[in-house]
C-alpha cells in the first residue's frame, strides 16, 4: 500500500510540471509580437504568402504587395490604358481589353473596370463556337413557300417557317400540291393532288416545251435560208446589171450596195484586217498572264471573310480533295493553320513558278476567277465584296481575256 501511493503522487506532480509548462508556451507565444496566421479568411479577404488575411483590391485595380499586418490595407495600383479588372482581385496583372473582330462594332469601349462590348453589325449575327471563340454570320433570308417569324438579332438567325399550304422537307418549304402519303399531316387534304396527275402534267408540260423549241428550230432555219438566198440575189442583180439600166445608174446601184457598208469583214482591204487585228491582240492578253496578288496575303484575306465552319466546304468547290483536307488536319493541329494549308494546296497548283510552296507566288487570273465565282455560288457575297474592293477588281475583269 505504500508503494502504490508513492506511485499516484509521483504521477500527480508529473501531470502538474507538464501543464505548467503547456500554459507557459501559450503565453510566451501571445507575448512575442507576431503577427496571426490563420489558415481561413473572411469572405472577401484572400490568405497572402506570410499567412496574413489581407483586403482584395477593388474593380479596375491590380494588387502590388500584400498587407504586412492584421488590419493592414494591401496596396492596389490602378490598370494602366488597354487593360481591365471586372472583379475584386489579388493578381499582380490586369487583364489586356479585347478588339472588335471583323464584321464587329464596337458598343461599349474598354476601361480599368470594364471589358470592350462588341456586336456584330447590321445584317449579321453571332454563332457561338465555343466557350472562347465565336464568329458573325450574314443573316439568312428566307426562301420561296417562307416567311420570317422571328428576325436576325444578336446570336440568333431569321427563324423562317413555311407559308400556308407548303410543308418542310430537307430543309425547303414545298408546295403541298406536290405532297404524297409522308407530308398529309402538314398540309390540308383539299391542297393534296392525286400523284397521277402530278406525273400527267409533266407529260403535257414537257411535251409543250418540246413543241416550242422545234417551232423556234423551224423558224430559225427558215429565217437564216430565206437570208441567204436574198443575199445571193442582190449579190447576181449588182454583178450583172439589166442591159436596159442606164450606166450611172448601174454605178448607183453598186454604190448603194458596197459590202464595205455591211460591216462585212471578208470586203475590206487587208491593210484594214491587219491593223485591226494587231490592235485586238494588244488589247486582250492571254490567260496565262497573272493578276499581281500575293498568296499568302490572299489566303490570310480569305480566312477573315469565310466563316470558319464554311472552309472545308470552299476548298472541295476549289478542288481540294477530301485526302488533302485530311492530311492538312492531321499534320497541322490548329483549325486556322490547317485551314490555311487546304488553300495553299488549291493555290499552289496554279502558281508562277511553284513559288507558292517557297512562301511567295502570284496567283494566276483562272484561279482568282474561280475563286470568285466558287465565293457567288456559295451565297457569301459579303467575302467576295471585300475581294474585288481590296485587289480593285471590276465585275467581269478577271475572266477578261
């Protein structure tokens, strides 16, 4: 019994030492004069490097250096011109205000507090590729059997819907007249015309255009055989003249009808046909003569002015094989790049010189008018505006020859 109660007291003096000591640490610790560190801020406040919870800088500014005590305002500098901060911030940067692209307008401009707002201009809309990169299209107009129901505004197309008495089939508005079993629920029984006389009606509308264009035949030839033989005629009566004509009557009537006075080419004198022919080849040049456009600036002109979701398509109008558009892909990663070499296939098959595979080139006047008309057909009239303004093309000047 002794020795266990000499144990207890011995263990009781032990638990006393040790949380003296623990209370010492606590207070020479509150004591020493450093600052607080904290592993969790006030909403609002943002932990620095020191462990200090420190004030976010305000909109439109950047942060300096971090507060250097509890309660210490941290030091903000304000966002030089061309750069914004929207938010309460830490950064050391402030972000670099954005251009309006092309086909873009300026709504709002840039400030230390807020970002450039553009829109696109009028006649185009938004399309939204993705969370970073979108692009304005020219707003579509609807076709023959539509009607707009909602117009082009900001991110969104016409919305075009079918007239009365039409009905949607791949993406066209067909009159229901012409409708068979798969579109009666569009359209009103009533409009519904039995196929077989759909099919009779085209018989009889085929067979009155046969009808006409035989007549037009008939009269064309007939026309062009009773020219002739009046030709002749007066070609015998100017030759041989009536022995019962007086002679300057004769020399009249051959005055009258000089060839040279028809325009007839095959009467005038050769020194006429010869002058006139060496101004015609001074005037006209041959095709194989360039227009002086640059490839790679003609390229980089084209990837601003067709959507980029359109290219593919422009280049298999040029062309471009589906083999080559693939192979452009694989070895170039990024859409713009890979974009660019698809064209430079098309350009480089026209090129002076093979230049274009060096860097430079001159494009050949064919591929240019075939550019033009490859941008017509596709209804991107706005890009083939931008073309002719910037080379100076005049309509019908390229295909000049």
């Amino acid at each position: 019994m002794v020795g266990f109660s000499f144990f207890r007291e011995k263990r009781k003096r032990s638990t006393e030492i040790f949380g003296a000591l623990l209370l010492l640490c606590v207070l020479g610790s509150g004591a020493s004069g450093l600052p607080e560190k904290r592993s969790e801020c006030p909403y609002g406040d943002y932990l620095s490097k020191n462990g200090i919870c420190c004030q976010r800088c305000p909109p439109g500014y950047k942060r300096e250096k971090d507060c250097e005590a509890v309660g210490n305002r941290t030091s903000c500098t304000r966002c030089p011109k061309g750069q914004y901060n929207e938010h309460e911030n830490y950064s050391d940067n402030c972000r670099s205000c954005q251009t309006c692209q092309y086909l873009e307008e300026e709504v709002t401009e840039c400030t230390p507090r807020q970002n450039t707002k553009c829109r696109c201009k009028n006649g185009y809309y938004k399309d939204v590729i993705d969370s970073s990169t979108s692009q304005c299209l020219e707003c579509s107009k609807c076709g023959h059997g539509e009607h707009q129901s909602e117009k082009c505004f900001l991110e969104q197309d016409t919305v075009c819907v079918c007239e009365r008495d039409f009905y949607r089939m791949k993406n066209k508005c067909l009159p229901c007249r012409t409708c068979t079993e798969d579109c009666q629920p569009h359209c009103p029984s009533s409009v519904i015309t039995n196929p077989k006389d759909i099919n009779l009606t085209q018989v009889v509308m085929i067979s009155l255009c046969v009808a006409v264009v035989l007549l037009l035949a008939v009269g064309f030839i007939t026309y062009t055989t009773t020219k002739r033989h009046t030709r002749s005629q007066m070609g015998r009566s100017t030759v041989n003249p009536p022995e019962d004509v007086h002679e300057e009557s004769a020399m009249i009537l051959i005055h009258n009808e000089d060839p040279l006075r028809k325009g007839d080419n095959m009467a005038k004198p050769s020194c006429i046909l010869d002058k006139e022919k060496e101004q015609k080849e001074h005037t006209t040049l041959p095709d194989c003569v360039p227009l002086e456009i640059n490839i790679p600036g003609l390229i980089y002109s084209m990837l601003s002015l067709v959507p980029a979701h359109r290219v593919k398509e422009l280049v298999r109008c040029l062309g471009v094989t589906d083999l080559e558009i693939e192979r452009a892909e694989i070895d170039y990663h990024t859409c713009k790049e890979a974009h660019y070499q698809m064209l430079r296939v098309w350009a480089e098959r026209g090129s002076r010189g093979g230049e274009a595979g060096r860097g430079g080139g001159v494009l050949h006047r064919p591929l240019m008018q075939q550019l033009l008309d490859r941008l017509s057909d596709m209804h991107l009239g706005g890009a083939l505006e931008e073309l002719k303004a910037k080379y100076g093309i005049v309509s019908g000047q390229v295909g000049a020859a």
